[in-house]
C-alpha cells in the first residue's frame, strides 16, 4: 500500500476563526506529495506476485481506516502458507515516546493524525491475542522506518516472533524518493526470474538472503543521500514460506536424483548435520563416477586397485600389520586415492555400510573392511589446523576438557581410548594449515602408543592412521609425515602400479562407466574392447590422473563414442593427453561463458563461489573482457553442471559452487584459455 497524496490542511471555520484572533489561527502542516508513490507500488506488487500464492493487492491514497480494514481482511484471510507480505510506502514520522506512525491521506504532520504502525505490530506480537497472528513480513518504505523495531520488538525471542520488519533507514534516519521500493521491486523481481541463486533444494528464499540483496543494491543507489537498511535478526525465518524460490520445483522431480531419492537425501543430511567434516559428498562422488548432479545413489563404478585394497582391509580389521600406525596413499592428481578411500571409508563406517549397499557390494567380499565402531574421517579441503582437531574429537565423542581441545590434549585423549580408532584424513595436501596439521597433530599420532590407562597392550599403536595426499612432501612441507611413514608404516603409491594392473584396473573402470550408457548397453564385446584400447591410450598421456581422465572421456564416449568395433581406433586415438584435453572435446565447453565460468570456480576458496561472485569475476577470463548477465552465469553453470561440485551457504541458503576436483582446478588455474584446436 502507498499514500502518494494528502489532505490540505484543515482551516478553522468562520465560526471558530472569528473567536481567535486571525494572527494566533495556524493551519496544521501538510505532507508533501509523494509523486513516485503509485509507481513503486505498482512494481513491488507485479514483482511479488510470482511468489504468493494470492494475487497482491494495490491500496493506493487509503485513510487510516482503509489502511486498517485491508489489513484487518489481509490477516483474517492468510491461507494455506500462514503467512502476509506487506509492503508501506509513505511518510514516517516519531512521536515524543519514540512510536512510529505513518501518514495516511487524511494525515497532517502531527501525530495524532497518523496511523500508529508500532501499535499494530505490538498487537501482532502479543501471545494473548484471541486469534493467533500470522506470519507477517512487513516492507517499510518510510523516514524512521526503523522505529518500527522497538526495543521491546528487539527482546522478543526470534522463535516466538510474529513480525519479520525489513526498513528502509533506521529511526534516526530519512528515506528518500522511494529507492527502498525500488530496490524491493527489482530483487523480488530476480527473485522470481533466478531465486537469486537460492540452491534449488530450498523452498522459500530466507529473508537473511533477501536482505543481504536489498541491502547490497541500496547501497550502490542511494548517492549522497544515503540510506542504510535495518532490520532485526532473520534466522528463526530462514524456513518460512513468505517467498517462494521458483527455481526450486515444484513436484521436486526435477531436481537431480541425488536430491530427489528419499533415502539418499536423508542421508547425505545426517551425515551433513552430525560430521560435516567427513564431507560425504565428496567420497561418493569418487566411489560412484557421477559428478555433481550426474552423481546417482543407484550405481557405483568403482573398479580396481584391488591390491591396495586388500592390504588396506586387512590392516584396517587387524589381520595384517597390526603394530602398524600409519599408511600414506599417494598419487598424483586424478589417480584414485579419494575413490579408493571413499571406498574403504563407506565399508569401515558402521553406519554408512548400513546404508550404502551399492557401494558396500561393489567392493569384492575378500577386500571389504568390516565395520569398526571407533571411526573418525575427515576430507581436509580447505580447513585449519583447529577444524580437523575439532572433527576428530566430535566423531570419536571424546568429553570436551574445561580448558579446550589442543592437538596434544587429543592426542593424549586417543592413547587413552580402549580401543585403537581408525582415522582417516583426505586431501591434506589440500588442508589450508597442511604444514601444521601434518607436524603438530598427524606424525605425533602416528608416534604416540596406547598410554596405560586404555588397557591395552604395552606398545600399542594409539590408533591406525590412513591419509591421502598428494607426493609433493617438499613442496607441500610434509616431510616429516613421509618420515614418519617410512619409519613407522608405509606408503602406498598410486602412481608406481606396473603398467600392466593399471591398464587392467582402468579397462574394469571404463567398462563399469560405459555399461551405463544406453549406446552400449547390449553390446559387450564392444564396450570391453572400447574401454581396453583407451585404457592403453591413457597410459601414454603426458601427465597422470589416468582415472578422472577416464572418468571424463566416458562422459564423452557415452554420448559421441563408436558404435561398431571399426570405430575403436579413432576412439583411442581422441583419448585426452592431458586433463584440459576433456574439456576440449566436451561441446559444452564451447558454450558461451562455460570455459570463463570454470576458469573462475577454480579459484574457488572455502565451500565455494556463489553466482554473484562468479558474475563479478568471470569477465577477467573472457577473451573479450566482456561482462555476463545473470542468466548467462545461470545458463553456464548448467552448462557446466558435470564438472561442478555445490554446497548450500548456511547463512543465505544460496548455491556455492567449486570444482569436482583439485586436479581440474590446478589445471584451470594454469591454463584457464585452452588451447586453439582440439586434441588429435
């Protein structure tokens, strides 16, 4: 509702006017008029109407009794989603006690003529109304608009709140020329066209989202008239369906399968909320060949390395070097360390083996570590010496010491457990303090045996320790984790199997990937012969990470690859050399702005980039320097979906994004224009 004209003031009657003397008569102040009012209106309405489920309505010029009738019918008739969107575009003014009130039509300056906004929402909030309130979001496009917030307002607990008051100023400050409604009507209005990169999962868009992108537009409008946006805090609103995320289906069937298999979805947000750090995602991903929303809890293709896994299972159930503390998996970039992990992690893990059958049953009975209760695992992308202290003693439960956790006082509180854990830490070379967490926390483990208060034998090993790394000891300052296995276990290295087991063990891989595809269903001696002569040519590549190579070429051949045994040759002969080659034969790739979108998520940092961010960064690997839209950032990241990995940003509920893997982002990093012709 907006109030764009007012009243003339009142003048005495002659009556009265000849009982006063003329120079002591003083007419009451007018309102100015507020030109821009129906407009901005108008365009709030038309943009919020994609995300009600009732049709908005304009009250235009109301009286303080039209205003509170609408209101009155608006609250009495909420519907199925319970809740009110209401937007006010008027004069704001302060009485003495510091209540707000607005200007309807009839109003004059003074207070006593305007409607008292701040009664109207103590009376939403008061727990003793006959009939409870609505949820009510209230847009306040007012000078003092932020006296609507009371302090009382304030106090209220956030779960007991009725009112969610987003304000155009604080109540010491002036709105001007309607710029919040503007703002207000352009993000409703990209909220409608792209969730404003809300993740398609979410239903409603949080108001704390909401906020950040009102605040963030008005901000960069107002000029010299500043204007800063207020409001209390919106967590307890972050599910609340005021606004619906159109991109998020309806029916949900649209969603990927990842998202849309009950049992997975349940799942993925167990393992979320209780062991994030475990970041199951990633381990799946790797263990089933399906990458970002390809990844499908139906199928696993996971093949080989059947050596290393059998030595890891029987080091992990105690039958084979039980006084053996530590085991490094090393590889290059590519080389299948998480996916062998990731396999050996959802077999060991009680309640993932409970769960993920695909993947348990995959695994050859002779090579699948049972189940171990006092299991720990960690992918240590991205996180400090502290977070991994931390997720190790919250999946172990160790009891929270008074003066904190340290990485000794964990290391001391795992000698003291009755039984040696399995600790399994991915990725460290990926670790943001990797140094630290190798030197301080991981070789000291490795070192440390089962004190006596555990129980157990005299010169235990504390616990059994796998981790996964890149070899660049020097490089990455893990020298003395490599000391430490070499003196204390061993290192098994991915990259020194003799050629013959790795051609063996990619051919097992290639043919599980393309038993998949529909163009080779029914036609095994072709898709064996297929995978065994690209097997062959991927060993002859110039760099490593033969597996994720293999992994993407059969995205490729189960689209585009030969479909009788005369075509083998050339399918071979495509196959990429290098990891940027896949990219080179991938047709999407060559859609406009894919290659700049993927160049820029390899600088992803932390869970990942958002949309907006990538928009911002993405012209500097644009050849032309030009500037994306939105909807081609939207239309690259589909694009581009297979090689992207997302997460929800807990705050705003939007998607952030990052690249499937290190080794493509490494690579992007290095080479993020491609090369001019394709491979041959």
């Amino acid at each position: 509702m907006a109030v764009q004209t007012f009243s003339e003031p009142a003048r005495p009657s002659d009556h009265d006017a000849g009982k006063v003397p003329e120079t002591e008569i003083l007419p009451e102040p007018a309102w100015p008029r507020l030109s821009f009012a129906s407009k901005y209106a108008a365009a709030v309405a038309h943009s919020l109407g994609p995300l009600r489920p009732e049709v908005p309505s304009v009250v235009l010029d109301g009286t303080k009794d039209v205003i509170e009738g609408h209101l009155s019918t608006a609250l009495e008739t909420a519907g199925a989603t319970g809740t009110v969107v209401i937007h006010i575009l008027s004069h704001g003014r302060l009485s003495n006690d510091n209540r707000l009130h607005i200007a309807a039509t009839e109003s004059t300056q003074y207070v006593g003529t305007m409607w008292d906004v701040s009664t109207f929402i103590a009376d939403l909030e008061d727990k003793d109304r006959p009939n409870p309130s609505p949820n009510v979001l209230l847009f306040l496009d007012v000078c003092h608009a932020g006296g609507a917030l009371s302090d009382a307002f304030l106090r209220t607990q956030q779960e007991d709140r009725k009112v969610f008051i987003i304000a155009a100023c604080p109540r010491d400050e002036n709105a001007y020329a309607g710029n919040f409604s503007s703002v207000i009507a352009a993000v409703l209005a990209d909220a409608a066209r792209n969730g404003l990169g809300v993740d398609p999962s979410v239903p409603y868009i949080p108001l704390e989202k909401l906020v950040w992108e009102v605040r963030l537009r008005l901000n960069a409008l107002s000029g010299d008239r500043a204007q800063s946006v207020y409001t209390g805090a919106m967590d307890a609103a972050t599910d609340l369906p005021f606004l619906r995320n159109l991109v998020c289906p309806q029916d949900r069937a649209d969603l990927p399968t990842a998202y849309k298999d009950r049992a997975f979805r349940e799942l993925m947000s167990f393992v979320e909320g209780a062991y994030p750090s475990l970041d199951l995602q990633h381990y799946l991903s790797r263990v089933h060949g399906g990458v970002g929303a390809d990844l499908d809890p139906e199928h696993c293709h996971f093949a080989g390395r059947s050596t290393q896994l059998g030595k890891l299972a029987r080091w992990i159930s105690g039958e084979a070097d039980a006084q053996v503390p530590l085991v490094v998996v090393t590889g290059e970039p590519g080389s299948g360390k998480s996916a062998l992990l990731g396999a050996l992690v959802c077999c060991a893990h009680p309640y993932l083996a409970r769960q993920l059958h695909t993947v348990v049953n995959r695994i050859p009975a002779e090579h699948r570590p049972p189940p171990t209760d006092h299991i720990a695992v960690v992918h240590a992308r991205k996180r400090t010496l502290n977070d991994i202290v931390t997720a190790l003693t919250q999946q172990l439960h160790l009891a929270h010491p008074q003066t904190g956790w340290t990485p000794h006082r964990l290391i001391e509180a795992v000698a003291d457990l009755p039984s040696s854990p399995l600790i399994v830490v991915d990725a460290l070379d990926e670790a943001t303090e990797r140094t630290s967490i190798a030197a301080v926390l991981l070789t000291p483990l490795a070192r440390v045996r089962a004190s006596t208060v555990s129980g157990r034998p005299a010169g235990t090993p504390a616990c059994r320790l796998l981790v996964g790394t890149r070899p660049w000891w020097k490089q990455l300052g893990l020298t003395p984790l490599e000391q430490a296995a070499n003196e204390l276990g061993r290192i098994d290295d991915l990259d020194t199997v003799p050629t013959d087991t790795l051609i063996q063990d990619l051919t097992s891989y290639l043919t599980a990937l393309l038993a998949e595809a529909p163009r080779y269903t029914n036609k095994v001696t072709l898709r064996g012969d297929l995978a065994r002569a690209v097997a062959q040519a991927l060993v002859k590549g110039e760099d490593r990470g033969e597996f994720l190579k293999a992994r993407l070429y059969a995205r490729h051949l189960a689209q585009r690859g030969p479909t009788d045994l005369a075509g083998i040759g050339d399918a071979a002969r495509g196959a990429p050399r290098r990891l940027r080659d896949v990219l080179q034969l991938d047709p999407s790739a060559d859609q406009a702005w894919v290659l700049p979108v993927l160049a820029t998520v390899a600088w992803a940092e932390g869970e990942g980039m958002s949309d907006l961010l990538i928009r911002t960064i993405a012209s500097a690997f644009d050849p032309n320097g030009a500037t994306p839209t939105p909807e081609e950032i939207s239309a690259a990241l589909a694009q581009g979906t297979f090689y992207l990995r997302s997460s929800i940003d807990p705050e705003h509920r939007t998607t952030l994004y990052q690249l499937f893997h290190q080794g493509l982002a490494d690579d992007l990093r290095n080479n993020p224009v491609l090369d001019a012709e394709p491979p041959t």
